[in-house]
C-alpha cells in the first residue's frame, strides 16, 4: 500500500493462524505417492499477505480450509475465498494472488477456480467472471506492474 492513500478498511478483525500441519512419515517420504489434499492447498494460500494491509489472508479469514476444495483424482482445486468488506476493490487482486500461487505451485495437471465465496462481495459475478477467464488472467499477468504488486503479495512479510 502506498503512502497516503487511504485504507477501506481501517480496522479489519484479525484471526489466530492454524499451527502447522505435521506430516506423517509417508508425506515426508518422497518415494511415496501421496494425495494433494484441502489442508495442503490451505498451506500453500494461507501465508499470502493481503495487498492493503500488513497481515496474512488468514488473519483476516479471506481464506479458510473449510472453503478448500480438492479432487486428486479428477485434477480440480476450488478455492474459495470472502473479503473482508462487500465493497473490497482488491477483490480481484487477491484472487488472483490465490490463482498465480496456486499456478505456480500445482502440477499443471489441475484445473484451478477461484472464486468469492457466495454473497460475500457486491461484484462476486464481475471478479468470478475475471479469475475464471484464463485469456484475463494471462492478460492481467503480463501487466508488469500488477505481476509485481502479485509478486509482493506472494513474498514473505519482512
């Protein structure tokens, strides 16, 4: 977030962050062939910093494992994801955050959706639309100061 400008949402409520998932023997086996499943996919997202403010978008509950949605065997991940106001302009941008850590992060075998989670946004239709368009998504990722604005949402808070 830039100097000056003016938060929409000055004081969103924080949430405590799961503990770390521990893994069994088989997971950390390399030789064995295990399942990605929703806590894993929640994992690779919920460390993703929200763009307006200094928090993860677990501690402000934009994401949550139960909103997770895995098929190993048919190759699909859904994730859906609710911002913090009904109003959020960065709506889109954290979705697509999601989707490019998802991308980057996956096999390209899954067919990834991301999307608002019912009735949690004004313009749920408008950024479904957006993220579930690859030729958008391709277009929005080769804006190179929106690809860096994602990238800062990716990194790790410093």
């Amino acid at each position: 977030m830039g100097g000056g400008t003016r938060l929409e949402n000055a004081n969103p409520l924080i949430f405590q962050r799961s503990g770390e998932r521990q893994l069994t023997t088989e997971e950390e086996d390399e030789e064995f062939a295990d399942p990605i499943d929703d806590r894993e996919i929640f994992d690779l997202i919920r460390t993703i910093n929200d763009p307006e403010h200094p928090l993860s978008l677990e501690e402000l509950n934009v994401v949550e494992q139960v909103r997770v949605r895995v098929n190993d065997n048919d190759s699909t991940v859904s994730v859906e994801f609710t911002p913090t106001i009904p109003h959020c302009s960065m709506a889109t941008l954290i979705g697509l955050s999601i989707k490019v850590k998802l991308l980057r992060s996956l096999p390209e075998r899954f067919k990834i959706d991301v999307h608002i989670t019912p009735g949690a946004h004004a313009s749920e239709q408008a950024v479904n639309k957006q993220l579930g368009d690859k030729e958008r998504v391709a277009a929005a990722l080769e804006n190179s100061h929106l690809l860096e604005v994602v990238n800062q949402c990716l990194s790790g808070r410093t």
